[in-house]
C-alpha cells in the first residue's frame, strides 16, 4: 500500500523493539506498553488529519532508533502518548478544541459491536440537564424508552424526571460514575417551573447486551390533506441501512409531499449511511456531489475522495427515493455528525428547514486502526486489544462549506419542556402531531407557524444515555484498509 511508504525510516525501529521478545509461537505474548506505544506513534504518523499541528508527528522527528525509543518510553500508557499526539489548535471563532473527538480503546470487540448497535443497555434513554436554580445539581428526564428493555418492563415512560441515583443526588461531577454501572436505581421527581420534588419512588434498572434499531418511528401521517412522512432516526448504523431503506418504501407508497426527519437524538455514526439517507429524500441528485473529503497533505491523493448522491446502498439494493425539494429535519444539541453531514450535504440542493435547537457542531470523521502491518483488523496483534479511531478527514459540501464547530441553529426554534407537573409530562408523545417539536415543523407545513406558541427556555444539557457508548457522537468512514491500493 502507498502509506506503507512513511515506514521507510520506522522499519528498523520497530525491529529493535520487537527483537527483545521472545519468538515463541506455543506461547501467547502480551505486548508492552512500549509495542503499543509503537503502534499508536506510527497510526498517528500517517493518518491524523492535523498531523502538520503536531511537530512530535513530523516524518523527520527522530534522527535515530535510541531517539525514537527513548520518545516512546516517556509515555507511561497507550492513552498518554495518544492524547499528547493530538493537536492542541483552538478555531479562533468559536473558541473551541479543534479536535474534540479523537479517541483510543482498549477494548476494539467492544468498540465494533457500537458501531453495529450492540450496547449494554436497560432501555432508558435518557438526557441530564443542570437544575436552573442551582448549577451544580442535575436532573434527568427520559427521552424515550427501547422496546423488550428492563425500562420497557418497569413501566418508564417518555418525560419521566428523576434527580438520585441510588439515593444520592445527581451532580456534575458524580453523574458519569452513578449512571455507569449495570445495575442501579432512580428516584423519580416532579418538576414544575424550576423546583424539583422527589416522589419518593424509586426503580432499580439492569442493562442488558441489545441491540438497537435505530429506525425508531417511521409513519406517515394526514397533514392538511397531504401525506407527511415522519421518520425517527437515532443513530446511522450500518446494519440497519436495509430497515432505514423500507421505510422510505413505505412513504413512497404512500406518496408523502413533506418528509419531517427527527435527528433529535442522532449522534451520529456512519458516513456511507448518511450519503444514503440523503439519497432516500432525494434521488433527483444521483451521481452528483454530495461531499468531498480533505484528508492530511501526505494522504490526499490516496484516500481524498468525492461522495456522489447514489442509487443503491451498500447491499446493492435499489435505494428508494422521494426526490423531494424540502425537508424539514429536527435537531438539538444531540444532533451530531452525521446527523449534521445530511444537513450540510443536502442544503445546496434543497430547502432544509432545521427546527429545534441548534446542533452539535462535528464535520470531521474517523476510521478505525488497529495494530497490524495496513492498520486493517485482518492481522491485527493477538497481543492487545488496543484500537484508535482518530480524525482523518472533514467533510466539505458541494458549495465548500465546511468547519461548523458552532453547529447549525434553526429555522424555527423550539426547545424541549422537561417539566412534569402533577406528573404529567410537557415532551409530549413522539410521532404525535402535538409533540412540540414535529407540531413546529408540522404548523410550517400548514403556513400556520406562530413562534409564541414555541416553548424556548433554554437549560444546559450536559450528558445523556448515549454517552457511555464507545462511539459516542461520533462519525466514521467505511474503509477497508487491506483492499487498499
């Protein structure tokens, strides 16, 4: 492969650090740290995208194997060294980490069953949002619940609040370590206005290996007289393309006139999903640019491709299309990379109405590298487990839009309403023509938007169920590093 040829210098420095082990093929071997360490170096050394930022990433920055293996031994463990290959650049715009998603696993079994949708999970999928009246406490609300869970069994419902975990209260710097175990429990709440009132149940909930489809809604509904499709999509997962490509079958049998997208939730995930999903709404556009890639300068030529807008997925099957002139796509802060890729992608060629909160802000993707001789899992070291999924390109539209760190804002803003008074939720029922948010998009179809009608309060989001999850807001590229040429 061309790449291979950035190890014309390294070759003979990883012969010097293998040719201290033992060659014992009876015996397994458990690399050490400063194999890894080797690995993650030379991964990093071809494929980061913002490799030029990072001068300890420079083909020239060693002059000698001594110089390169004593680099390699100040890292005390495989996320140190990772983390300090990473560029430190801040956009001067938005004041925000140019690279705020990179990441290393020690555990790639674990990371490859996220991407197909595998998670430990106890069917409530919730987000946590900082008290109003006090910024060190936290809440959370359900989003929604996944079917043939522990949540479903309980009797949790979208709206639900709860303020403890196994008795203690939710704050910003215990959330991420009371919601990670398998088992624990929630103590509902009230909320009404800006207080908070325990309820004085509790329900203990376990996770579970599932697997989720990330079609979760898919109908098609009487808006006025016209057929409106509404899709909710929360995350684009590769293995559910051909469930993601009979529901648009479906609103095409049925003849929708306006597709409402929710992408709400949707952090993101494949690339080669998202071209497809946008081929669906439209199909007018095959073969025309969809994105292109910018990869770093020594890779370009190589990997820089152009995504067309296609006719089949990945399957080979037929993709079926709306060929639709608008769409109308839900968003929050969850909203994420691909999620954001679709937006980005389709505005130059049809009127995208965004309605909600204003999205995330990623339009970089990763690919997975293992630790083998093409960074392909065929190969990889039996010795470790270890895995990176850096940044390797951006996403740049038709038009050249790229470097959204702020995230797109709205046409039409609402937020949603966490508060439960008496118990009784104002999220509303997804996929009912009342829920707040698909009501916006569904009152602009009508021509009878009223922005006062719109509930806007603002409160921070700090985290939420999808957080534990290896690939979390994440967007990665379908590349297999072995066929390579």
């Amino acid at each position: 492969m061309k790449y291979l040829k950035y190890f014309a210098l390294l070759l003979l420095f990883g012969n010097t650090l293998t040719g201290c082990f033992d060659d014992n093929d009876d015996v397994q071997q458990v690399s050490s740290t400063l194999e890894i360490n080797d690995y993650i170096w030379k991964g990093m050394n071809v494929f980061y995208l913002y490799k030029a930022d990072v001068p300890d990433l420079a083909d020239n920055r060693f002059s000698s194997n001594q110089a390169f293996t004593q680099f390699l031994q100040g890292f005390s463990s495989p996320q140190v060294i990772f983390d300090a290959l990473q560029t430190k650049q801040i956009d001067p715009t938005s004041g925000l980490p140019v690279d705020a998603f990179s990441f290393l696993v020690d555990d790639y079994v674990a990371l490859e069953q996220a991407f197909d949708g595998i998670t430990r999970n106890n069917g409530m999928e919730f987000g946590l949002v900082v008290y109003e009246n006090d910024p060190n406490n936290v809440f959370g609300y359900v989003r929604y619940i996944l079917p043939g869970t522990d949540a479903e069994t309980k009797g949790l419902k979208r709206g639900d609040i709860f303020n403890t975990v196994n008795d203690t209260q939710i704050t910003r710097s215990n959330f991420r370590e009371l919601l990670a175990p398998d088992t624990y429990s929630i103590g509902l709440a009230m909320l009404d206005g800006d207080n908070i009132t325990p309820l004085g149940t509790s329900i203990s909930l376990t996770k579970v290996q599932y697997t989720e489809n990330p079609v979760f809604i898919a109908k098609t509904m009487n808006v006025g007289g016209s057929p409106v499709g509404y899709l909710m999509y929360n995350a684009f997962t590769a293995d559910f393309d051909t469930q993601l490509n009979a529901a648009f079958g479906q609103f095409s049998a049925d003849g929708v006139t306006d597709l409402v997208l929710d992408l709400r939730y949707n952090g993101g995930g494949s690339v080669v999903s998202a071209i497809d999903l946008s081929s669906m709404i439209t199909g007018q556009f095959n073969d025309e640019v969809f994105t292109t890639e910018e990869w770093n300068a020594d890779l370009q030529e190589q990997f820089g491709s152009i995504n067309l807008f296609k006719n089949e997925i990945r399957t080979g099957e037929a993709i079926n299309s709306l060929n639709l002139s608008r769409v109308y796509i839900i968003t929050t802060r969850s909203s994420a990379s691909a999620s954001e890729l679709v937006i980005n992608g389709l505005d130059p060629y049809i009127n995208v109405i965004q309605v909600g909160a204003t999205s995330r802000g990623k339009f970089q993707a990763s690919i997975t590298l293992y630790d083998s001789d093409d960074f392909g899992r065929q190969g990889a070291d039996p010795g470790h487990t270890y895995a990176m999924q850096p940044l390797v390109l951006r996403s740049i539209n038709s038009v050249g839009f790229t470097d959204y760190f702020d995230g797109f804002a709205p046409e039409i803003e609402v937020t949603e309403n966490y508060s439960n008074p008496g118990g009784n939720s104002n999220l509303g029922v997804l996929g009912n023509e009342n829920e707040p948010l698909l009501k916006a998009a569904l009152d602009n179809i009508l021509g009878t938007r009223s922005a006062k009608s719109y509930h806007n309060i603002q409160l921070e989001n700090i985290g939420n169920s999808n957080m534990y999850d290896l690939n979390y807001e994440r967007m990665y590229r379908d590349i297999d590093l072995s066929k390579t040429e």
